[in-house]
C-alpha cells in the first residue's frame, strides 16, 4: 500500500533560504503563538499557588492505606479532585482540601465532577485558580473555596461558565 502524498514534500520544495514559517499561513502561526503564550500564563498562574503531592494528600485526609499514593489516585481517577502529571509525579492544588476535616471540600469535588476535571486537569485547576471577573478584588473561586460559606456562589460562577 504505497503513499500518496509525501507531507515533506512542500517543505523540500522551498526555495533555498526560505523557512519553514514561511510555508504555514501566518494566520496560524499567529494562532498558534497567542494560544502557546496563554497557556504557559494559565500555568504560570496555577504554579504560583501552594500544591500538595500524593502522600501529602493522605496525610491531609489522615489515610491509613498503606500506599501513601493511592487516596490521591482514586479521588482524581474519579474526577473529584484536580491532579496534573509533572516530572513523573503528580501535584493538587491544595485548596481542594479541608485539613480540618480531612476530607474533599465537598463544593469542589461537586464542580470539579461538573466541569470534567479529570479529562481537563490544566482546564478546570485554571479556572479556580485564575481571578473571576464575576468576583471582587482579582480573588478566584479557589478562594471562596478555601473561605467557606460560598459554595451556591461557586455553583453560580460555574455553571455561568458552562452557560457561555
């Protein structure tokens, strides 16, 4: 079964000199860029919050498995919480937890299912931790989170956000 185009081809056919950026239409490449410097914002931002590791989490729910990893796994395998894969381990932002009760902020594991978090870790972990333009002061729905008593305020911004 033999190919037939060779996707190589308009990149050889290129006059000698010429780059490769100018064979994509500039519209793209445009695109492309802005989408890039976005996101490398959006995880900026995200990093600039505090994170917990797998076994912080068990410590923070006062797990008794004896794999440290696996409280962790399970809540993001079920979508409850946020978790992304860097460096070959995972980090949670930490303010989907209550030490105080050793549990998920219920609200957060509630919007998290809501919004997909676990097909769309980067996604929803930006969306509670960048500042809302529906609260005051740049303050973000993590932080409403962490304060407690807003969760029907968390629930409005959230469903707004899938309304649009």
């Amino acid at each position: 079964m033999g190919i037939d185009h060779d996707p190589g081809a308009e990149l050889r056919a290129l006059p000698d000199g010429a780059s490769i950026a100018s064979a994509v239409p500039a519209h793209t490449m445009t695109e492309s860029i802005a989408r890039a410097r976005i996101e490398t914002t959006a995880r900026q931002a995200i990093f600039e919050r505090p994170h917990l590791e797998a076994s912080d989490i068990a410590d923070v729910l006062r797990s008794r498995d004896s794999n440290r990893r696996s409280p962790a796994s399970r809540l993001r395998e079920r979508g409850d919480i946020v978790g992304y894969e860097i460096g070959g381990r995972y980090l949670y932002p930490s303010f989907q937890f209550d030490s105080a009760t050793a549990k998920v902020r219920p609200v957060v594991a509630e919007i998290n299912q809501l919004l997909n978090a676990k097909h769309d870790p980067w996604g929803v972990s930006s969306w509670w931790l960048s500042p809302s333009g529906w609260l005051p002061d740049g303050q973000s729905p993590a932080n409403l989170a962490a304060e407690g008593g807003q969760d029907d305020r968390i629930r409005a911004i959230a469903h707004d956000l899938l309304a649009d």
